[in-house]
C-alpha cells in the first residue's frame, strides 16, 4: 500500500490522494476511489483531476448527466487539459448533444493526436450530424492507430458510413474487418449479409 504510506506522509498533497483514487477506479472499486477523489478535493476544491474522477465513476455507473456536469465542471477548472475536453465530449455525446459533442472533441483531439478513442467519438459525432466524409476520415485515424478499440467499434461505423455513400464494396470489407477483430459482433455479420444479398 504505497498510496496509503505517502499520503500518510504527505496527507495533504492531492495528487497522492488522486492517484490512489484512480487507480482504485481503474479497480473496479468505485466507492473507495470516490472517497479518495473527496478527500482530494477537501485538500483543494479546485484540483479538476479529481473533479474528472468523480465524473468518470458517475459515467461507468450510467449516470450519464451527472458525469456530463462533472466533466463540464472540471474543463471550467482546467481548460488545458485534453483529457478533459475528451471526457466532456463523449459525455455530451453519449446524450446525443453531437454539436458540442463535436466541439469539445475537435479540442481534445488536437491534444491527444494519437488517441483512438478521441478519433472514433469525433467520427461518430461527425455520422450523426450528417457530415459522412468527415466521419469516414476519423473513424479512419482511429482504425490507424488502434483497430481493436472498443470491440472494432470504428469498423462498424465507417462501413455504416460508406453505406450512406453507396459503397457497398467497401462496407462489406469492413464489416469483414470487424468480424475478424470481434466474431461476436452480430451485427456485422447480419449487416454484411443483407449487403451481400443487395449486391
């Protein structure tokens, strides 16, 4: 318990107490890393970190308005931070508010250029307004640099794109992509067949 010797030696430093936090995120131990985002935040009000996990825990709990609050809530703490622009905006997004969505991911993403998971959100924000090429391109980066994310979940989006663009030949590739990357995806295959059919 490292966390728990440092911060006994420094009660007082945030970031200690927002590390071990996190990491009990990451954990799977919510209320725990909630504690310890509390107390980091009794040390100092302002640490968006610690703001930013509070929210994240909310997200994986589904609570979906409260972590949008919170993120918002942390990017006005420390607008900076890529990380919080990234969360805000699949926070907006998972609300379907795409606009500012979008907005906030055009932000984190010139932060976070190597980010698949930025690159896939802004893709998707881009589909749902209607703007299909500029999500092809996204989706595109985020199959670059990380084709497994999120189940290959950028696969199936592009090929739903490309689709809207008439390209069967090129949806049908993808969709075969994506089963190779996760054969579970069901709707890959019951896609890919109804374009094989049309075809």
């Amino acid at each position: 318990h490292d966390y728990d010797r440092a911060i006994l030696l420094d009660p007082r430093n945030e970031q200690y107490l927002w590390e071990k936090g996190y990491t009990l995120l990451l954990l799977g131990r919510y209320d725990e890393a909630d504690k310890d985002f509390v107390r980091a935040l009794a040390v100092n009000p302002k640490y968006a970190r610690a703001v930013r996990g509070r929210a994240e825990i909310a997200m994986l709990k589904g609570d979906l308005r409260t972590a949008r609050s919170g993120f918002d809530r942390a990017l006005e703490m420390d607008s900076e931070d890529p990380l919080n622009w990234k969360f805000s905006g699949e926070a907006h997004m998972r609300l379907e508010n795409y606009q500012i969505g979008l907005q906030h991911l055009e932000k984190a993403v010139k932060g976070l250029p190597n980010d698949a998971i930025v690159w896939h959100n802004r893709g998707m924000a881009f589909y749902e307004l209607g703007r299909v090429d500029e999500a092809i391109r996204s989706l595109s980066r985020g199959i670059e640099l990380n084709p497994r994310q999120g189940g290959g979940g950028s696969y199936f989006w592009r090929a739903r794109a490309y689709s809207l663009q008439g390209k069967a030949g090129e949806a049908i590739a993808d969709y075969s992509s994506l089963i190779n990357v996760n054969p579970g995806y069901l709707w890959a295959w019951r896609n890919r067949a109804d374009l094989r059919y049309s075809v």
